[in-house]
C-alpha cells in the first residue's frame, strides 16, 4: 500500500526518525492530500517492493512515543528510491532506466503579472446600444 511508502518516507525525513502517532498523521495527511504527484511517485516505489508490509518485516517499530524507522526501513527506502543501474546487474537488459521527477515544495511560484484593463463605464456601453 503506498500509504506504508508514505510513513517510511516521513519517519526517514525526521530528525532521529521517530513522530509521535499525531504528529506522524498531519504530515501523511499532507502528502497524500498534496496531489497526483505524490500518489505517482509512491505508487512508482511501491511497485519496486511488492507485498511490503512495515510492521512484519520490522521497517518500522511503534512504542508509546510514537513510530521509529529502523535502520532496515531506511535501507529499503534507499534500496527502492535509487535501483541498481544497468552496469550494477550484468543480466540486467539494457533499456534506460525510466527517471522519476524531482518535486520541490520550497520551489518559488512563478510571477503573476497583474496588468491594468481598459474599462468601460456601463453607460458607455448602454449608450452605445441600439434601442430595443
């Protein structure tokens, strides 16, 4: 399930791995909430690590304080984020590994530019109406 890719993911990005059940919760909401993008991207892990389950192959560990990543759960992150590459596996085909975008959400917006429109009043345009 690409939720279980989400909470590695969020565990991996905090400082000692580790969120309480609360904090763990708003940020998944975010990341799922966020768009096609992210639900792409997780899909596209998840189908690198079949039948993934984070509790029984212990990626992840709960305790009253919340859900840790265990050095495991960062190796198959790292494992599932950045496959081996053709010149890693000899047997390998040799077709181009298809690139996953980078998104960036510290990216600036580009620039809406808000230009003046030429208006007219509504009598203007009553006055310049035939007469019905």
């Amino acid at each position: 399930m690409s939720f279980q890719i989400t909470v590695l993911k969020v565990l991996a990005g905090h400082p000692g791995g580790e969120l309480s059940v609360d904090d763990l919760k708003r940020a998944v909401a975010i990341l799922i909430c966020s768009g096609p993008d992210w639900t792409d991207r997780t899909k596209r892990l998840l189908a690198r690590a079949p039948g993934l389950d984070i509790f029984s192959l212990s990626l992840v560990t709960r305790d009253a304080h919340g859900w840790q990543i265990t050095e495991a759960g960062r190796a198959l992150l790292a494992s599932i984020e950045n496959p081996p590459t053709a010149s890693d596996e000899p047997e390998a085909p040799k077709t181009a590994p298809a690139e996953c975008p980078v998104y960036s959400t510290s990216a600036p917006l580009p620039m809406q530019i808000v230009g003046r429109r030429q208006r007219t009043s509504r009598r203007r345009r009553r006055a310049g109406r035939p007469a019905a």
